[in-house]
C-alpha cells in the first residue's frame, strides 16, 4: 500500500511536469510553424506596407528596442540607488529597510495597465506631449524598477560577510566600500534582473497603447512631443482585432515569433549570469 | 556624493510611486462622490447615463482568477513536486530556465492564441450547454491558467525546496517512503510558501490584460443572482482589465464623471492586486526565514 | 512651483522640436483608416512625406483627437455632431468626404441559409432592446441570437442607432457582448452560430458571413449593394470623412487632395467603398 502511494505520487508529480512542459512547449511550436514561413530577411529590414498585409516590421523591432532601452536606462540609476539605500545606508536588518523591500515586492504584482494610465495622465495629457516614445520608456521603467531593484538588493544580501569584514578591517569608509566591493558584485544582479525585466517590458502592450505606440507611420522619433514609435506588441494586438485577415496570417505569426524570439534571447542571456551567481553564494 | 545620489534617485523612484496612488484615488474622487458605495456593489454600468456600478467586472475579474488557479494550482504544483523531490540538480535548473522562459511569453502572444484556438475549443467542447459564442468567462479563465503556471510552478519548487534536507533525511531515516515524505513532511512545512505561490499566482491573474481583453466577450453587467452558481462561466463577460484596455477608456477622458470612473477602476485594481501581493510577499518572506 | 517650472521647461523643449517635426498626424476610422493608410504610404514613397496613422478610438477617437489638436487629420465614418462642435468649440469641424460606405447587418452562414435574408426596423429594435432572443422569432433556425454589439464610438454603431432610433443618443443603453474592429466583427460571427452584428458592407464574404437585406413597410427588400447605396435608397450607408480643423493647409491639404484624386478614390474603391463619382446625389 505504501509503495502503492509513493509510485503514484511520483507519478503524479512527473505526470504534472510532463503535462505543463507539453503545453507550454506546444505553444512555442504552434507560434514557429505559422511564424517560420514568415521570416525572411526583408521582412525583418523592410517597413511595413498595405496597413501590415506585406512589407516588414523593421520600424516594430527598432520602437520595441528603443523602448526597452529607454526604460533601463531610466531604471538602472533608480534600481541601484534604492538597493544602496536598502542595503548600506539604512540599517539593514530595519524596520524601514525591511519594509522598502516589501513594498517592491508589492509594488511588482501592480498591473503594468495602471502605469500606462499614469503615464497617459501625466505625461501625454498634463505635459501634453501626447504620444511619445520617451513616455512609453518612463512607463516601463516603472514597470521594470520592482523587478530589478529586487534582484540588485538579493545580490547584495549575498556578498559574503567576510568581504565587508575585510574592508572594515581596513579601515574604509562606506563610499568606498560601495564602490570598491558592493557595486562590482552587485553588477551580475543588475544584469539578470535587467534582462528578465527587460523581456517582460518588450512584450508588454497596455502600458503603451495609450502612452508610446501607433500603428502605422512612425519610424525614428525626432523629438520627444508627439513621437510615437511601431512596437512589435502593439502590431500584433492590432492585426488580431482590426485587420486580421487569414490572408495576413503569415505577417501576424512571424511577428509573433520575432518578439518571442526577442524575449527569449533577453532571458536566456540572463542564465549563464544566474548560474554564475549561484555558485558564487554557494561560497 | 554617494549616499547624496542614493539618497535622491531613490526619494524620485518611491515618489513617482506614491505620486501614481494619490493621482488615482484623487482623479477617481468625483465618481466615489457620485456613487458612493454603490460604485462597488451594484451592477449597473452605463456610461451614457452616467450610471457607474463595478459589480460585474469585480466579480468578472475574480471568477476568470479563481478558474486559472483552480487548473493551474494542482498542475502546477504536482509540476513543483515534480522539479524540487523527483528531478536531479541539473534537470532541475533546466526545467526552472524553461519555465521562466515561458512566463516571459508576451500576453498579446498568449492572446492571440486564444483568438485562434482557445475560442473554438470551448465553443465546441461545451456545445451542449449551448454557449453563444467562445469568449467567455470560461474561456479567459483557461487562457490564464496557462499564463499561470510557470508562476506557481516556480514559486511552488521554491518552497518545497526551503524546507531543510535535514527534515527529509530523518523522515527517511524513520523509514518513510519517499511519497510520504512529501506529503506529510515537505508540503505542511512548505505551507507558507505555497500559499505565497497562489497568492501572488492568483494577483498575476488578476492583473493581466491583453489576452483577457481578446477573450472574454467584454460584456457589461454580466453578474448572476447566485454568485456562486456556474451558470455564467459559459457567458461573456467583463473584468477590470478588459474594460481598462477596451475602447471606453479612449473616449472617457473630456468626461470628469466618466474619467473618474475609469480611473476608479484601475484604483480598484490596483488595491486588489497590491493586497494580494503583499499578503503573498509576506508569506513568501516567512517561508524563506524559517 | 516646481512642477510648472519643470512643465514649462519641458514644453518650451517640446514646442521646439515640434517646430522641426514636419509629420502629418491623422487618427480615426477604421474604416476609413484602410484607404487613407495606403495613401499615406504612396505619400511616403513618392514625396516623401512623414504620416502618422493611427485608429485609437475609431471615429469618436478621430473626432475627438482633431478637437483635442493632437492630429491635423481626423478619420470617421459619421458625420460630426452638434454635441462634438459644443464639446471643442476652438475647432472648426470641417468635413470632406471622400467615399462612401454602408453598414450592413451581418448574419454567420447558417442563419442566412435558415431562411433569414431580410430584417426590418422594428425587428432590429426588438433584437437591440431584448424583445427578440431567437431566429425562431424570424422565420429562422432555432437558435439563440448572438449579438455582437460594435464598440461605442465606432462609426458603424452610429450608423446603425440612428437608423434604429433616428439619433444614437436615443439608443438605450444595452448588455451584449462587444467587438471593436470591423475585424473582429467579422471573425466573430463567422466562427459563430446564430450570429449578428453591424459590420461595413464592404467586408462580407458571403460565405461565412452574409449581409441582410433591410425590409420596408411595404415588404421591399433593399440589398446592400452598389446601386442602392449609391442612390441611398439603402438606408444604412454613411459617408467617410476626413476631418479638418477648418480649410486643410500644408501636408494635410496635400493629403486630401490625394485622397480626392483619381488615384485616391481607386484606393476608396479597392477597399469596397463607393467612390465619390458612384454617387448619385
């Protein structure tokens, strides 16, 4: 009876498994079948024709990168300083330095729909910049900022005590130590969390549809009013409600799949990083 | 100089965060004034008549939830035991990388198969209970189950795993089988963190927009006389976020009233989903310490 | 104060680089939006121009974006109302039509080959309001009706409340399942039985989808087709406008003049609208 249980425990648990990879694996190789005949190289260097029945989605790819781009630019300053704070200048084991890390946990289950309405608040209306590509990268960056600055203060949580024990042994001063020891170790923690984030960020579509994107005509912004961008997100939301035609299916797939391919290429750069970090707490 | 930039880049970050609560709840007042409590109890949403009862999309956005966590929990889950007590260490990185890969799939992705394929599945497989079309409550729930669960797959593992290998040695050095083991040691220890992986799986459901959007049917006042009774699964309906996304928050905004009411929504959203991440985070930290 | 210093600051830094940006911004229809998304790569090719297209918020988005001076070129396929001019008193609404279309009421295929081909006001009313849930009702199938309800502020609800109710502010305010693009619309009650939904006569199959005829009192049934839109003898056929905020100047006129062009208007007729010549006034 009880090696009844246990075989169907494992069977159960490895049953699961199988089951979420299949799903999840079938997706990815649905997407590529009616994605693949799609890809060719004009169709990922050339701009998009006919309302998006031919041509290409150059223009999508450099919006969604430009974007992204935008965003971690905004956030990388903004993630580091708020992980010092929590890390070195508050005391760590605080009340307050405690109950910032919650609140960025809190903060990263916010629908990224609500900061794009921030942003269509603030910026797009109030500032009346209407549709602008930087908006639609502040509004990432909010997005982003949990993720990330959760992932630099984890680092830092596990920079071996001996190396801060060192340093104080030595006499240096807190700056210093951030500089000298903190921020180089933290950097492989600002990476993998950038780059998750920054997947995430390239296939987000609400938080732009009201802020950054439009769905024919932009190429490179040349200002910040009024320039909004192609993004690969949006183009996608759009064919499938207001032009898809089974005709158009091979645009529609393929570029599904290049934004699928972005983001895959985003996370899996983080992998080798995590695998690093891993090891190295391992100490 | 240092802790000067510290100190002010991180005051800009958490004052555009309080900055977004304060614009909402402020931007949302006329409505709250307007109707008062029964912004949030009644089912009457008519934009025309500038009638705002959120009743519907509350219980739309709930229910669609609640039937992700209720297929993506035990899958899930059974997927956790799987990685964290049966996998050696090698598969078991190689199963997290590929579960976190596809929880990076992009909603509009996960949309888009819905369109395609979801949509007809369940207009066909639930034809004898006469659907009218295949975006339905039913039909979203699904599509968000699948999104799910790399979420409580990987939190799950991350709780199983916490509980010390010490526990599990002297289970088995007591003589229990591998089986129950887990059950009766790993999983009651592992509790908090499993919860954190329903709470934060179930505000990840709450929260998403793009594939509900697509669908569920955007239907307005769809709450039925039982709130518990099955009858509406098959219906269409509308949640918070799909109404977000959906074409009146384009022409709400000359509207004071109207805005109010949209922005009211997204507050609603926003208390909702922030609750029920902070409960999972705390869970989530309690688990870790112990 | 600092929040009106920094918002000059950034406007000042706006302003100035609005003053290099030469682009033609037009937003609206997406009805409207096929033709006009052509032309504007045409544009692009041949002259150069720098157009951006864009369809939030269909026509009421278009109206409401021009008033707003977010674009120089609105797209809607209604006319502008009274209550839109009170709403944006700074803009002089000019309409320019450019084609025409009608919306016809679609029907998924095994409605319209269980026997129903025509429908009347009253019917559509009652269908709107509730009154009638089943073909049945119709002389059709037994079934359910599915109706799929156009998006408030599409162009197309327009056209049909203020065929149903002689205004669209008279329409009552309705439950039913929505759809957004003429896209959507079509896919949905062509994978969907006993369907329904308002649609631009343009975009039926006849083969998934079908347009019903509209039934007079006297038992006439008018068909969606050219020559009873053309005539307006088909009550449900509206004009597609570009909106300009008084006389169209610079690239916006250029625009328009295109559009209103031989080459234009075989880019009307391409997408299945009536072009300006068709037209028998």
């Amino acid at each position: 009876m009880r090696k009844l249980i246990n075989y169907l425990l494992a069977a159960a648990a490895l049953g699961s498994m199988s089951v979420v990879i299949l799903i999840l694996g079938g997706l990815i190789i649905v997407i590529a079948q009616k994605g693949l005949p799609a890809i060719s190289w004009s169709f990922l260097s050339s701009g998009m024709k006919q309302a998006g029945a031919s041509g290409g989605i150059i223009w999508h790819l450099v919006g969604t990168l430009l974007l992204i781009t935008t965003a971690w630019l905004i956030t990388s300053p903004l993630s580091l300083s708020l992980a010092l704070l929590q890390q070195v200048w508050l005391d760590k084991k605080g009340r307050w330095s405690q109950a910032l890390r919650l609140f960025f946990y809190t903060c990263n289950g916010v629908p990224s729909i609500v900061f794009g309405l921030f942003g269509f608040m603030i910026f797009v209306q109030y500032f009346n910049w209407g549709k602008s590509w930087l908006v639609g990268g502040i509004v990432l960056a909010m997005s982003m900022l949990p993720t990330v600055t959760l992932a630099i203060m984890e680092r830092m949580e596990a920079i071996p005590a001996k190396y801060l024990e060192a340093s104080a042994a030595l006499g240096l001063s807190k700056t210093q130590v951030v500089w000298s020891v903190i921020l180089p170790q933290s950097l492989t923690g600002l990476a993998t969390g950038s780059l998750l984030a920054l997947a995430r960020a390239a296939g987000e579509t609400a938080p732009i549809m009201f802020t950054a994107t439009i769905f024919a005509g932009a190429t490179f912004p040349d200002g910040i009013r009024e320039n909004p961008v192609l993004t690969l997100p949006y183009h996608i939301f759009i064919l499938a409600q207001d032009s898809f035609d089974p005709a158009m299916g091979p645009q529609l797939w393929g570029s599904a799949l290049v934004l699928i391919a972005l983001v895959a290429t985003l996370s899996l750069l983080a992998l080798p990083l995590r695998l690093i970090m891993h090891e190295e707490s391992h100490d | 100089m240092t802790r000067f930039f510290s100190w002010l880049f991180s005051l800009l970050a958490l004052a555009a965060f309080f900055a977004l609560l304060l614009l909402f709840v402020w931007q949302s007042l006329p409505v709250l004034r307007a109707e008062g409590g029964s912004y949030v109890t009644e089912n009457r949403w008519f934009f025309r008549q500038h009638q705002f009862g959120a009743a519907a999309m509350i219980y739309g956005s709930v229910v669609v939830s609640i039937i992700a966590l209720m297929i993506a929990v035990p899958l899930g889950l059974g997927a956790a035991i799987g990685t964290a007590e049966y996998l050696p260490a090698r598969l078991r990185w190689v199963a997290k990388a590929f579960m976190e890969l596809l929880a990076g799939i992009p909603s509009v992705v996960y949309g888009l198969l819905g369109i395609l394929l979801l949509r007809n599945w369940v207009y066909d497989g639930f034809v004898a209970f006469e659907p009218l079309s295949g975006d339905t409550l039913l039909t979203a729930g699904l599509l968000l189950s699948i999104m799910v669960l790399p979420t409580i797959v990987t939190l799950g593992d991350d709780a199983l795993r916490a509980v010390s290998a010490k526990q599990r040695h002297a289970a088995r050095g007591l003589g229990l089988t591998h089986a129950e083991t887990i059950l009766f040691i790993t999983l009651p220890q592992a509790g908090k963190g499993l919860w954190a992986a329903i709470l934060l799986g179930f505000g990840r459901a709450m929260g998403e927009t793009i594939a509900v959007f697509l669908v569920v049917g955007r239907q307005d006042n769809q709450l039925p006389e039982n709130l518990f009774s099955l009858s509406m699964l098959l219906e269409a309906g509308q949640t918070l976020t799909s109404k977000l996304g959906g074409a009146e928050t384009n022409i709400a905004y000359g509207d004071p009233l109207h805005w109010a009411a949209i922005t009211g929504l997204a507050l609603l959203l926003l208390l909702i989903t922030g609750l029920v991440t902070w409960l999972g985070s705390v869970f989530r930290r309690r688990s870790q310490d112990a | 104060m600092t929040m009106s210093r920094i918002s000059l600051f950034l406007l000042a830094m706006g302003a100035g680089s609005t003053l290099w940006a030469g682009t033609l911004k037009i937003n609206g229809s997406t009805t409207v939006n096929l033709p006009a998304a052509e032309a504007a790569e045409v544009l692009r090719k041949e002259r150069g121009m720098d157009i951006h297209i864009d369809t939030q918020g269909g026509s009421s988005g278009g109206i409401s974006m021009l008033g707003d001076g977010l674009v120089q070129l609105g797209m809607a396929s209604k006319p502008v109302s009274d209550k839109d001019r009170e709403k944006f008193p700074n803009c002089r609404f000019k309409e320019i039509a450019v084609g025409e279309d009608a919306v016809a009421l679609i029907v998924s295929a095994d409605v319209w080959e269980g026997g129903v081909k025509a429908i009347t006001r009253e019917q559509a009313a009652d269908i709107y309001e509730g009154r009638i849930k089943n073909w049945s009702e119709l002389g059709g199938p037994d079934r359910r009706i599915a109706f799929f309800n156009k998006e408030p502020g599409r162009g197309t609800w327009e056209v049909f409340a203020h065929w149903v109710y002689g205004d669209s502010k008279k329409a009552p305010q309705v439950n039913f399942p929505e759809v957004g693009g003429n896209e959507e619309a079509r896919s949905k009650v062509g994978g969907t039985r006993g369907a329904l939904s308002q649609l631009s006569s343009s975009w039926v199959d006849n083969e998934l989808i079908y347009a019903l005829g509209i039934m007079t009192k006297a038992g006439e049934v008018i068909e969606p087709v050219t020559s009873n839109i053309a005539t307006r003898k088909y009550p449900l056929s509206r004009p597609l406008f570009l909106l300009s905020n008084g006389e169209p100047t610079g690239d916006a006129k250029i625009f328009v003049e295109f559009m209103l062009s031989a080459e234009g208007q075989k880019l009307v007729e391409k997408h299945g609208y009536l072009k300006l010549a068709d037209l028998k006034q």
